[in-house]
C-alpha cells in the first residue's frame, strides 16, 4: 500500500467531486455511481502527466496511509496497489480503517 519516498511529483492536485455519469475507482475497481463522491488525483512526474480516481472509501484509506507514512518517510501507491500487506507495515489493523473495507458505497465519508 505504501513505498518509500526519494523522490517527489512535481504537480500533485487532489480534487473532490460529485459524479454526473459512473466512472471506475482506480483502485479497488468498483463502480463510482452517479451522485457519489470521489477524488480526481491529477499528478505530474519525470514529464509525464496522469490522472487516478478513486472512490470516497479507497480515499479515505489513501489519507489513513498518508498520515502514517510521513511518519516514515512513505507514501502509499496512488491504486492503493504496492502488494504490501497493512499488518506487516504499520500492525493491526485500527477498527475504523477495517470498517472501510467493508463498507457500501454512500456510507463512507
């Protein structure tokens, strides 16, 4: 879920937004409906720009990981996709971030 960081995006522009169609969340592939919240992550690096969407649930994981990687000098992968597993990173798992898991679309923040 997370890397080490050496070196930086030179853009990193988050955007939330509400859906007028459907789209895909880039990370845990679902279905973004339309009405739902979801954040455009507009990134530029080494010259090549890219956009991610993910979903209100896979952005909100995606703050939980920020929050304990610059504690460490990490950054999670922006799919959510780094094959590294939470427990071995940072322990159990905290049962707010668990409920995300499991959680509806609409029932995240």
């Amino acid at each position: 879920m997370s890397h080490s960081v050496d070196e930086q995006y030179d853009v990193y522009k988050e955007s939330r937004r509400k859906a007028r169609k459907p789209h895909g969340c880039h990370a845990c592939k679902e279905t973004i409906r339309k009405g739902d919240a979801y954040t455009v992550v507009n990134i530029v690096f080494d010259g090549s720009a890219r956009s991610v969407k993910r979903c209100a649930r896979c952005q909100a994981l995606h703050e939980h990981l920020r929050e304990l990687g610059y504690r460490h000098d990490m950054w999670p992968n922006e799919r959510l996709a780094c094959g590294i597993r939470y427990e071995d990173e940072w322990g159990p798992v905290p049962d707010d971030v668990a409920k995300l898991a499991f959680a509806l679309p609409g029932e995240t923040p």
